[in-house]
C-alpha cells in the first residue's frame, strides 16, 4: 500500500514538468527578475485542460472558466512580491508575465496571453483583448502618456497594448475587439515611477571629474546596474516624467554626500553652478539617435550607466540634485528641441521667466561644457518660444 501511494506520488510530481515541486495542489515555481531569484505560487487548478482557439466565444469561455479555478494563490503571491520590491504597475505586469512565460511553453502562447489577460482584470485593471488570426494582444486602461505603443479607444477611455511593448506590434493595425469586458470599472494602469523598485542592486564605480572655477573636483560614484537593466526595455513615457523619478538608494548614498560636502558654506548662486559645472562636464555630449539608434530619454540614474547624455537626460540629473541638495524652485523649460530648467532665486540676474507668481532663471545642464555660467539663456534660443512642461514647488 505504502510503495502504490509513493508511486502515484512520483507520477503526480513528474507530470507537473521540470523545475516544478507541488505540496497538495499549490505548486512553486522559481524565476529570474533582473537581480532577483523570486519564488511564486500558484494552484494547479489554473492549469484548466480546456483547449482554446482565437475566437470570441472560446476565448470568452476560457476566461469564465479560469473564474472557476483557484486563481487567487497567483494573485497573492504576486501581490505580496509587488509590495515586497515595491513595484509599480508596469514592473508588476513584467513579473507576472515572467512567472508565465515558466509555466506556459511556446506551444500554449495563447493560454498564456489569456491567462494573463484574465490575471490583470483580477488584480483590478480595466481591460480588453484584441485579436486577428493567430494573433491576440493584451489592453489595459490608462491616464499615463506613453509612446511608440499601440493604443485603442473605447467607451471613451484610452487602452495601451501592452502586449504590443514587449513583442513589438505594428502601430494601427486593424484588429478585431473582444466583445467582453471583465472589469469595466477597474483602475487606471501605471508606468510612471514615482519610486524606483528595491531590487537587489549590483553596483558598479565610476569616476568622474569637473572643473568648478579655479579646483577640479572627484568623484567616484556607485550606481546601481539593476536599474539601467530595467529601464532599457521600458516604454517610453512622458518628458517631465522623467525628470520627477527619484535617485535610487545606491545613487544616493554615493553621489548625494559626496555633493553635499562640496556646497558648504556656499551660496546659492555658488550651489547652483557647482551642480551646473557637474552635469556639464563630467558626461559626453551625443544624441539619442547616434548612440541607441532611436529616442532614449534617460531617467537621472542611467546616466552613470552610458558614455553619452543629452539634454533631456542631463536635466533629468540637475532637477534632482537642485532638489534635493538645494531645495528651490524650479520650472522644466521644453524649446522644440531643447530641455533646459529654469530656479527661482533671488541670487542671479537677467533675463527671468515669470510662472505662476514667481521669476525663474535658466540653469542649463547641458552646455556650455566647463563653464558654470548660470541665469543666461542657452546660445541660439534667446529668442525661441518654450513651453513649462513641468514644475517644483
């Protein structure tokens, strides 16, 4: 009796394939998420033997039918990693879409589109499904900007395909809508980072050196590699969002102190060229489309990961230095092919600009390179028109 029940045993366990343990009916799988080894659970039942094919009524069918399964073992589980590495909504998608991809081979990629479908309704996003042929694409409902990605509308809401981010779908190609809304009420899907993941960082040095009027400076800066992994395959989001991405931890216990002990005793006037002369000098100048063969708008930390910058990413970088070592405010001011930041002080002079009640004066990042003149316009664009795409303060 004992060697017929270790034998079903045996036979239950082979089953649920390579890399698989099972107590009861939950069983474990274990993934690689950029730094991390994360172990997920999920219940077997979710494993439905329904077959499926692209039409509606099918696809249709399976969602009710995962509805009946204990799905909520998945849910937890990737709900408890989320608030673990503090993930946002994008990165909470790429995780669930990892833990599937280990469940689900190539073969069963429809399943998998489905099942990831029918999760993101239940982790409370409004969805919708398209598909055409062979092909089915993932919607979720959102306020945010984002580019490059295909979108739909419906019921006056905007929907950005993220299925079409990872697998690089054709922009307004005609596709059938799923005639099936699984939460119609459910909540906007995020990508702005408003705080960086806590992910095991893996740091590596640079060192960088500026000239501040008539000293040059050191520093040697641990920047964290997990977060330039993460955010080379991230959907391009709005300008001034970037910008408002806070440092990540490393970043700031390497490079802030270092800064810090530099503006002693100095004025602000003096705080802001320092930090001026630093943006400006201690990276090369390239565009986007020289280096990466495309835009690539940097968030600050992923400058300490790349031989170049422009001025989107440099701007990135002083709006949070000013911010946080200097504490005024400031303005993000967008030429039409240009970034720059204008600081309201008292200390410098010249030509202002006026926003909401205060005069803001430009602080360039990005040029001239060992110059910390700041308060003047960049050469050539006195006399262009700009628009305030964002604000501190």
């Amino acid at each position: 009796m004992k060697l017929r029940l270790l034998l079903l045993l045996f036979c239950f366990t082979t089953l649920l394939g390579k890399g698989y343990t099972s107590t009861a009916q939950t069983l474990s799988l274990s993934i690689e998420y950029f730094s991390e080894r994360i172990d997920l659970q999920y219940h077997s039942s979710m494993l439905i033997p329904q077959q499926v094919s692209i039409s509606e009524k099918s696809m249709v069918s399976f969602y009710k039918s995962l509805e009946k399964t204990n799905y909520q073992v998945f849910i937890e589980s990737i709900q408890q990693k989320k608030e673990q590495f503090n993930l946002n909504d994008w990165l909470t998608y790429t995780l669930l879409n990892e833990a599937l991809s280990s469940i689900f081979d190539q073969r069963q990629l429809t399943r998998k589109k489905l099942t990831t479908w029918f999760l993101l309704s239940k982790l409370g996003f409004d969805t919708r499904l398209t598909y055409l042929d062979r092909e089915v694409n993932i919607y979720a409902y959102s306020r945010d900007e984002v580019f490059e990605v295909p979108m739909i509308e419906d019921k006056g809401r905007k929907f950005v395909n993220l299925t079409g981010i990872r697998e690089k779908v054709k922009m307004n190609k005609p596709l059938y809508l799923l005639n099936f809304s699984p939460n119609p009420k459910g909540t906007s899907f995020s990508f702005y980072l408003n705080e960086l993941p806590e992910l095991s960082p893996e740091l590596v040095e640079q060192k960088y050196l500026f000239p501040y009027r008539d000293s040059v400076y050191q520093l040697i800066i641990k920047a964290d590699k997990t977060i330039r992994d993460i955010m080379l395959a991230y959907p391009i989001f709005a300008e001034d969002k970037y910008l408002e991405v806070p440092f990540s931890k490393a970043l700031s216990n390497s490079l802030l102190p270092q800064l810090e002990q530099l503006l002693v005793d100095r004025s602000e006037k003096e705080k802001l060229e320092l930090l001026a002369a630093f943006t400006r000098s201690s990276f090369d100048y390239r565009e986007d489309k020289k280096v990466f063969g495309k835009s690539k708008p940097m968030i600050a930390d992923e400058l300490f990961h790349y031989p170049y910058s422009d001025c989107e990413d440099r701007s990135a970088l002083y709006y949070s230095l000013v911010k946080q070592l200097v504490d005024l405010p400031m303005v993000i001011v967008a030429f039409s092919d240009h970034l720059t930041v204008g600081v309201a002080t008292q200390e410098l002079k010249g030509t202002a600009i006026s926003y909401r009640g205060k005069k803001y004066y430009i602080c360039d990042p990005t040029g001239p390179a060992n110059s910390s003149v700041v308060g003047e316009f960049p050469q050539g664009y006195e006399r262009k028109s700009f628009h305030i795409i964002g604000s501190y303060k």
